[in-house]
C-alpha cells in the first residue's frame, strides 16, 4: 500500500511539473511573439549574388527499334543532342 501511494505521489508531482512548465513556455512564446525584430535586406547583393546556371550533365537517351526481315533489332539514341549513339544491334 505504502508503494502505491509512493507511486501516486511521484505520478502527481511530475504532472504539476509538467504543467508549470507548459505555462512558463506559453507565456515566454506568447511575449516573443510580439517582440519587433530588424531584418535588413540588401537587394543588390541578393540580386548579384545569387546566380544559377543550369546545366545538363547526362542526355537522355532511350532505344529505337525496328524490324527487319523478321527480326527485332535495337539501337541506342541520344535525345538531348539529337544523334544515334551506337549502331543496330539484334536484340535476343
């Protein structure tokens, strides 16, 4: 029995802690969230600063296909440059 109520007791002051300390962080958020801050934009140094060049590293590429005399045959083509990329191969 004395266990127990050890056990109440122990359950009962951690909930006021946690209560107390949901109230003191309410009442800080609720003073910071009216607190003015300077921002200071620097619009020339934005606009120099940041500038993106695209560049495409891989071409996509994909196969062609095609039937000749009954047979299936493959070969692969390069879209982005617009050029074949290697010749006519059978496929199995």
């Amino acid at each position: 029995m004395k266990a127990l109520k050890y056990i109440i007791r122990k359950e009962v002051k951690l909930n006021e802690e946690i209560i107390k300390c949901s109230i003191c962080y309410a009442v800080i958020s609720y003073f910071y969230a009216f607190v003015d801050l300077p921002v200071y934009a620097y619009e020339d140094l934005i606009a120099h600063s940041i500038s993106v060049d695209v560049e495409e590293y891989t071409a996509a590429t994909g196969w062609r296909y095609k039937t000749e005399d009954g047979k299936l045959y493959k070969r692969l083509y390069d879209y982005t440059n617009q050029k074949w990329i290697d010749e006519w191969e059978l496929c199995p």
